[in-house]
C-alpha cells in the first residue's frame, strides 16, 4: 500500500537530484514531483511521480531502517542492493538501478515497475498457476546463470539456528530443533559442489507482474554460493501458510506446490532430487513466518508444520 505525502517542486535539494540523474527521461526540468510512501516496508521507500512526464522511480533510504533491525551498515546495504541489481538484470526482469548516494540517507533509486504482486493474485484466487510458472522459469534462469564454485553450508545451519535463536522456543523444542537439524548436517542430502546467486526472500511480495512479465524486487538480502532450493523452500513455505490462513487448511497448497517444482525442475530426475531437499528449507520459511505471528494461535501451527518438515529426512 501507498499513499500520497508531499508534492516537491525546484529547490528541493533530493528532487533536483533525481531530475539531473535522469537526464532525458525528464523533459520539463521544472516539473513538480509527487511522493508516495509505500508501508510496510524494511526502510523508508518511496515512488516519486514526475508530473506530466509519466515517468516514476523507486527510492530506498538504507539509513530509514522501519523493520525491527536497526542496527547495520546502511552505505553497505545500498552499495550491495545496487550491485545484486545490476549483476542480474541481464539475467532476469527486476527494477534498472538507476542512482545511490549517501548523503540522500544511503538512497537507492530504480526504475518504478507498475503491476500487481503474486500476494495479490494469491489473495484473490486468479491465475496462481500461471504466476508460479512465471516465477518457477524466473527462479531456475536467476540459479542457473549465476553458479558460483562452491556451496556454502555453513552458513544455511547458522542462519536457521538464528532464527530459532529470535524465536525463543522453551528448552525441549529448542533442543528437538537442534537433534533434527543436527540429522540434516550429518547426511549428503544437501551436499553439492557449486552454489548460485540466491533471491533469498522469495515471498510473493517480493515478485511483481507488469504486462504479465514478473519483476524480482528487494534484492538487497541476497546471497552467493548458496543452494537453489533455498529460494523454492521459501515461497513453497509462503503458499502453504497462505492458505491455511486463508483457506482453513495448508494441505490446499500442495497442488500449487507441485506445479511450482515442476515447472522450476529440467526432468523428472530433477524434480525428485529437489522434493528430498525442499523439507529443509520449508521448514526454515515456516520459521520465518513464526516470528511474526508469535503472539497467536497461528504460531503452534507453523512451529509444528516446520518440525515435521525436518522429520521427513526419516
């Protein structure tokens, strides 16, 4: 959601900035500048709307953290958004990086992608199949052309054991989660010789649709040399919770799930491989979403659903 907060004409020091960065694309040097702020959001973003040029960017303030983390590099943050961005953007649709500067609170600018997100077309039932088809054949060129010699495990153990750690469970769950984990560390099963680029928050927010073509946005937490399935893990974790929040029953989510693994897979050997893994890394994204429901009845739920994920290793 977005909503109109101020209106800058020349003279605006942030406004006569993004004008110059622009160049050509802004015709009137003079026009007066629309601002919209978009909530919720992990920092101050907003869309900027050149009046009479139908033309917007996007502009994140790293330094305006909004989220419950408050503390980090904010110069780091923009410099590796901006970077991620135009590593990939030969590879897969996501928004042109346009500008960063410091000064502008670690300010971001991008191109403003117009469309609808996946969240929407999930929460009103239409074309959730041909949106994972999308998303699938988005996901698998994004891990394909971004290989990378080396997968680094470690770093997936100690992520899930900080989310545990945030989630504050009592001593026998906390050490239910660690024995499980400790079976998925010990066996090959996540084992591979390379890694990938990773959009590593890959929930349905986070993918937009413009004339039918999905749009990756928020790369700002993404990683290198890690596991494909991360990114399946967590948007099937996502699917399974929609749907027992809104449909009574996660179980409704299994079609779309398959569909999603399929399209994403080269052959049925592939696809298989990648069922085995999945469970880990739902089991992370249900944790996920724990952390934002730990004060109601839906946090058992997805408490429960990520330990039977870990318990499909046998």
């Amino acid at each position: 959601m977005n909503h109109h907060v101020s209106t800058l004409g020349p003279g605006d020091v942030f406004r006569d900035w993004l004008v110059y960065i622009l160049g050509d694309r802004i015709k009137n040097k003079s026009c007066s500048v629309e601002v919209f702020k978009y909530k919720p959001s992990s920092h101050t973003v907003c869309r900027y709307q050149f009046k009479g040029e139908h033309y917007s960017v996007i502009a994140k303030f790293f330094a305006e953290p909004t989220g419950k983390l408050k503390r980090y590099n904010a110069y780091e943050a923009m410099v590796k958004e901006y970077n991620n961005l135009r590593e990939v953007q030969s590879i897969v649709n996501v928004p042109v990086p346009i500008a960063i500067h410091q000064d502008f609170n670690c300010a971001l600018v991008t191109e403003y992608i117009s469309g609808k997100s996946f969240s929407w077309y999930l929460s009103h039932d239409k074309d959730i199949y041909d949106k994972l088809t999308a998303i699938a054949h988005t996901l698998h060129r994004l891990h394909k052309h971004t290989r990378h010699d080396y997968y680094d495990k470690t770093r997936d153990f100690a992520n899930f054991h900080s989310v545990l750690d945030q989630l504050k469970l009592n001593d026998s769950l906390r050490n239910q989660f660690n024995e499980l984990l400790g079976r998925w560390w010990y066996s090959s099963l996540l084992d591979q010789a390379q890694g990938c680029m990773i959009h590593r928050d890959a929930t349905p927010s986070n993918y937009m649709f413009h004339n039918g073509i999905p749009y990756i946005l928020d790369l700002e937490s993404s990683w290198h040399n890690a596991h494909y399935a991360r990114d399946l893990g967590i948007m099937c974790s996502e699917l399974k919770n929609h749907f027992e929040l809104r449909k009574g029953s996660g179980n409704l989510a299994e079609p779309y799930i398959g569909h999603f693994l399929w399209h994403y897979s080269k052959n049925e050997s592939d696809f298989f491989k990648t069922t085995k893994i999945l469970p880990f890394f739902m089991s992370l994204g249900f944790l996920r979403s724990a952390r934002l429901h730990r004060h109601n009845q839906h946090h058992e739920y997805l408490i429960k659903e990520a330990a039977e994920c870990l318990k499909a290793l046998g």
